[in-house]
C-alpha cells in the first residue's frame, strides 16, 4: 500500500493547531507583559469582544481591555526586578514545530510570581513548582 503524501502535512498541521492548546490548557500559563493602561473614554457602541484569553491572540498579543471592547494588544513591559523563587516545573515531550515562539525571554517579563520557562513548544510565563 502506497502513503499518501499528504499524511505529513495533515500531522504538522494537526500539530500546530494542538500548539496553543498545549499551552493554554495547562491553565498555569501567561505571555510576557501586561495589558496596557487606557485612558478613560466616551464609547458610543459596545464593539464585541476579539478574544477571550491571551492564547487567542496572534504572536505576543495579549487579550486586553480596551475603550469599547476587549482587543489583542501589544503588551508593555513589567518593571520587576525581584528574584523570584521557585523552579520551572519538568516538561515531558516536545512539539514537532520548527523554531517554536518564546513568548517570553526572562522571569522579569512574567506577571506576580510566574516565571519564564521552557515549555513544550517554546517560553512562556509558568507557575513556578517549589525549589
């Protein structure tokens, strides 16, 4: 019986999609920053809502509140310079994709006490297991 050609390229597909998944379905996972602050405003119609969680917005995007609705912004860097405690929790397995995105660099860009940490498929900001 002869392979299909195709089959590969349904797996990375199936792969990339599982990606945010894999990582918003731990539930303990952040990207880097913080929404930014808006000024107050007049809005003159409810816009609907562009996502529900950070993970939902394309690259560093987060899912912010905006003057009319809620919108996948840029986010603005943490001023944080406190050493956190704790330890990366183990990661089991890693994603197939090619160069997966960080979506942090370093522990300082996480919000509270998450930190920066290898996941399956790249960086993102975890709650940290106890040293």
């Amino acid at each position: 019986m002869k392979s299909s050609g195709l089959f590969p390229i349904a797996v990375l597909l199936a792969l990339g999609t599982l990606v945010p998944w894999a990582v918003e379905g731990t539930g303990k996972a952040l990207k880097a920053g913080v929404c930014p602050i808006r000024k107050p405003a007049q809005c003159l119609r409810a816009e609907k809502p562009q996502c529900q969680t950070d993970w939902q917005c394309s690259g560093k995007k987060k899912c912010c509140p905006d003057v009319c609705g809620i919108k996948c912004l840029n986010p603005v860097a943490i001023v944080n310079r406190v050493r956190k405690t704790g330890k990366c929790p183990v990661v089991y397995g890693e994603c197939m994709m090619l160069n997966p995105p960080n979506y942090c660099e370093k522990d300082s860009q996480c919000q509270g006490n998450f930190k920066c940490c290898k996941g399956m498929c790249g960086k993102a900001c975890v709650s940290p297991t106890q040293a």
